[in-house]
C-alpha cells in the first residue's frame, strides 16, 4: 500500500487521466439531460435502492460527479469500501441513526461526546432511546433492540481515547460508529480496528481552512447503499462546491496535521507546567494516554488539547485577551481556536453529562493551527497572566 502522504495527493483522482484533467472538474447540475427513457428508468430504480450510476444521474439529489470523486478520496485514506459524505456532521450522523433504525431503536453511546451528538442522542427527535455509559460500560448497555454504539476518539472537549477494538469485541454483532473527527483518517482508520462507521465532521480538519460545512461515513458497501438510500430520501446532501474544496485540500491533510500536531506537543508541555493551570488534557503528556493507544491505535497524538483553569471568570478572561488567537467554536482551522466548552460546544449537555466528561466551568479547548509556535506561546502567555 502507498504512504499516506502519496494516498493524500491521489485519492479520488484515478478517473483524471482518462477525463484529460489536472484539477477535479466541478459540476453544479441540478438535473441532466435523458435521451433514453427506459435506460434512465433503470437507472432510477438501482439510485432509489442506494446504487451508483455515474452514467445516468438524472437529478442532483441522487448524484454529483464532484461529490463522489471527495467520497472516493476518503474511502481511500480509510481504508473503507466506500464512504458518503452529508451536508454537516450532523447531517452525517442522523443518517446513520436512521440507516441503523430498522434493527432496532436503542442506541449505546459512550461519554463524553460532541455537545450535538450527545443532545441530538439524548433527545427522542428521531424515535430512538439511548443508554450513555462509559468505555468499560457497553457490553452491560447493550439490548436485544440495540442497533448501534456511538463512540468518540479522541473525545470531546477531554481528548480522551477510546480502545475501538476493545468496544468491538464488547459490541458483539452490533455495529459500532467512531467519530473520528480530532483525529482524522491521517492519525486513525478506526475500520482497521474493526468500527463499521467512521464519522468525520469535515467542517474541522478535512475542511481545515474554515470555510466548508460538511460530513462523511466511510463504511461498508453494505452500508453505504442504506446511506445514500438516506441521503436520497432525506436531501441531507453536500454541495459540490464544498465536496471540491474538500477533495482540495486532502493533498495537504497530512502536513497540516503533523504541522500541528508538533505545535500541540510544545503548547502541552508548557501549559502543564505553567502557575496558572490547574490541569492539561492531552494524549500525548506522559499520563494522558493511560491504555497506551497511541502508536498501537493512532499514530499521534493530534492537535487538540484542553487545560483548565481556576474557575469559569479565569476562563472568560482568557478569551476576552486572546490577540492572535481566535476565540470561536469549532476546530482544525488554519488558525489557532480556543473556546470553553461548558458555555459553548457542550452547553446542550447535561449536568450528568457535563460532570461525567469533565466538563468544568474552568476548562478551555485549544486547537492549535499552524501559525509558529513561538508567536502562539508568547499569545496564551500574556492571556493567562495574572491580571
Ligand atoms: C463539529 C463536530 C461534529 C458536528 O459536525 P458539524 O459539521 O458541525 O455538523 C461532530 N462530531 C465532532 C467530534 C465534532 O467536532
């Protein structure tokens, strides 16, 4: 198999030589031309039942050139059959939700979470019940209705790793989903470990430039038919326009995420010992990787981390002095974003959920892009001065 590296700068783009093109071509078509009734009808017919039909689209809920070519990318840098890519993460993760209903209603999802997932989880929007536990907690969660586990890592705001083969074997015949967005498919191909559903908001990292809503499942074929079958019926679709930029930027997805990762590293160190944290939680200090996953399960660390501080004033402060850094939700930009997840990404959580994920009115979550580490050090230095 070819490095990551070279994976990233090809994946998706197989079908250019034949095509005579350099960069991938963006088609915004809403409906095509059919010449042949009975040929399109066929066609429709393999679209409704989750079916690829590149030669006779017909309309663009059902496919989109563009969009196929980034999902194509993706599978590749999984290591998955097939992947199929939404209009958000979220739009992603209710498909699954839905795709995965008719074997059951139950759904076991292990804490902490994205604030969306765990209150769109926690909430009966979509006719489902869910039992949150913890890592070890899932084989005593599980139903006979139960039609999937939902896991995160690493985990957010807490950058907690999960042991996905360890949940997989405790899974038994139920499918298990890994959000593996803080991680990126550069760092973590959780199908290796035996997941069914790698979720990616690619609105963070694979987007990384902050300028794309936009989520992806890599997954089976099997799978991936019940997804489109979704996607069809639903129109929770990615415009092409943000499946180009996407497909885009995958060429850079490795040096990104090596670039700042290393950042990270250095931020971790310093954060750890500095007056005014209390506490740093990051994979990659000497206790933050307790099962010892990274190098077994994922090849780094990543470039998110979270560290507290005294309390829920401290933490505003240091938002309100931030210069160079961002202060704003979401993550795996360009630039460097640091938000308090108690008052922002999770505050949809709830007290149960926010006490059992560690999140404090203290805790702050960096993610750290790629301006030099030097100028962001000297920035989180004079924010964190005592006033
Ligand atoms: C942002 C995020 C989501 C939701 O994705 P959107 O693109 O915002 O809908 C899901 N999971 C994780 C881990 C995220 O960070």
């Amino acid at each position: 198999m070819q490095h990551t590296e070279t994976l990233s700068v090809h994946a998706g783009r197989t079908a250019f030589r034949a095509l005579g093109v350099h960069a991938p071509p963006l088609d915004f078509s809403t409906t095509y031309p059919i010449h042949d009734l009975d040929g399109a009808t066929a066609s429709l017919d393999a679209f409704v039942q989750g079916h690829l039909v590149p030669e006779e689209p017909i309309y663009a809920r059902l496919f989109n050139p563009t969009v196929a070519r980034f999902e194509e990318g993706i599978a590749q840098l999984e290591g998955a059959s097939a992947s199929v890519a939404f209009g958000s993460g979220m739009a992603a993760l209710t498909a699954c939700l839905l795709a995965t209903r008719p074997n059951g209603t139950h759904v076991v999802a292990v804490r902490p979470l994205y604030g969306s997932s765990d209150h769109l989880l926690g909430s009966s929007l979509l006719g489902m019940s869910v039992t949150f536990t913890n890592p070890e907690g899932v084989c005593e969660a599980l139903r006979p209705d139960t039609a999937l586990v939902v896991i995160e890592t690493p985990a957010n705001p807490t950058v907690s790793l999960v042991d996905i083969a360890d949940i997989v074997v405790q899974a038994g015949s139920v499918p298990v989903l890994v959000d593996a967005t803080f991680a990126t498919p550069i760092l973590l191909r959780p199908i290796d470990f035996g997941a069914t559903f790698v979720l990616h908001s690619a609105t963070k990292f694979i987007g990384g430039h902050g300028d794309v809503m936009a989520g992806v499942v890599s997954t089976s074929d099997f799978w991936a038919e019940k997804l489109r079958q979704v996607r069809i019926m639903t129109g929770v679709l990615l415009h092409p326009m943000g499946a180009y930029l996407l497909h885009r930027g995958l060429p850079t997805l490795p040096i990104r995420v090596e670039r700042a990762q290393a950042s990270a590293q250095i931020l971790a160190a310093r954060l750890h010992t500095h007056d005014s944290v209390k506490a740093v939680f990051y994979p990659g200090l000497p206790d933050g990787d307790p099962k010892g996953l990274i190098g077994r399960q994922m090849k780094g660390p990543g470039s998110i981390l979270s560290f507290e501080v005294p309390d829920h004033e401290a933490a505003a402060r240091v938002l309100k002095r931030v210069r160079l850094i961002t202060p704003a939700v979401s993550l795996g930009s360009t630039d460097t974003l640091i938000q308090h997840p108690a008052g922002l990404t999770h505050r949809v959580v709830s007290e149960e959920g926010k006490t059992a994920g560690h999140i404090s009115e203290g805790l702050l979550r960096l993610s750290v892009g790629l301006e030099q580490v030097e100028d962001l050090w000297a920035d989180i230095e004079q924010a964190l001065a005592t006033p």
